[in-house]
C-alpha cells in the first residue's frame, strides 16, 4: 500500500469525520449523526451513525466512503460489508456505522451516545439544504 498523502497524515479525526460526513450526504445518508465521542470513548474520538434504504444502498454508503478515503491513501478495517445490514467503517480515530433502518433501530447506538455533543452540517461545511443535521454543535 502507498504511503498517506502528506497533507493527510496529519488530518485530525474530526476532519476525517467531516470527509466521512460529507460523503454520506452525497450519497444520500438518511439520519446521519456525527457524535464528538472524545473523552467519552476508548477507541475512537468520532462515532458517525447513518442508515440506508436498502441493504445495497448501505453497501454503497460505506463503499463510496472506503473509497473517498483510500484516495487520500487511508485504509479502514471493514466489517459486514457482505450482509449490507450493519456496516463498521473503523478508520482509527473515527468508526463509521451504517444500519439498514431496521437494525438502526434494534441497535440504538444513537439512544447509547445521545449526551455526546454532535457535530452538525455548517461544521462539515455542508449547505443546511442539502442535509437534515442541526446547524450547530449540539451539547446536551
């Protein structure tokens, strides 16, 4: 594998989150959450919770994801990808899930990290129009 892009290595995971982030809503994520888990969490400082409309559309989700990223030469650990029902995206710092809506629901991840603050559409620099994420860093 080629080494990472210099002006990648130093991406802090929030930015890779906001790369992440912005490729769900391209790819027309249906309620994506980007929980800042910093502090909160062992293994990972973003936790990124979306679903798709279809076991396909999940499969897409994360490839279109793995693909954004392995341009910029950063390499995940995948998980489920086959089933298309529960996708895990881990990419060190930041650790994507995609659900079919179904397990989203079975899961609850969201109900988990609900007191963590959410980072939102104007942090990923994503018009308001195009995404249902609150305009603002949610601290609850």
């Amino acid at each position: 594998m080629k080494p990472v892009k210099p002006e990648y290595l130093e991406k802090s995971g929030r930015e890779i989150a906001i790369i992440c982030a912005s490729t769900a809503i391209d790819g027309k994520a249906e309620d994506l959450a980007v929980y800042d888990v910093t502090g909160l969490c062992a293994y990972a400082d973003f936790l990124i919770i979306m679903s798709g409309r279809s076991t396909r559309h999940v499969q897409g989700l994360a490839e279109n994801i793995e693909g954004a990223l392995r341009a910029k030469r950063l390499s995940a650990a995948t998980e489920g990808l086959a089933e298309g029902q529960w996708v895990i995206l881990d990419f060190s710092d930041v650790v994507v899930h995609i659900f079919y809506h179904e397990q989203r629901t079975f899961y609850n991840l969201d109900g988990l990290w609900r007191k963590a603050p959410r980072l939102t559409a104007s942090d990923a620099g994503v018009a308001p129009s195009r995404s249902s994420i609150p305009l603002h860093i949610e601290h609850k």
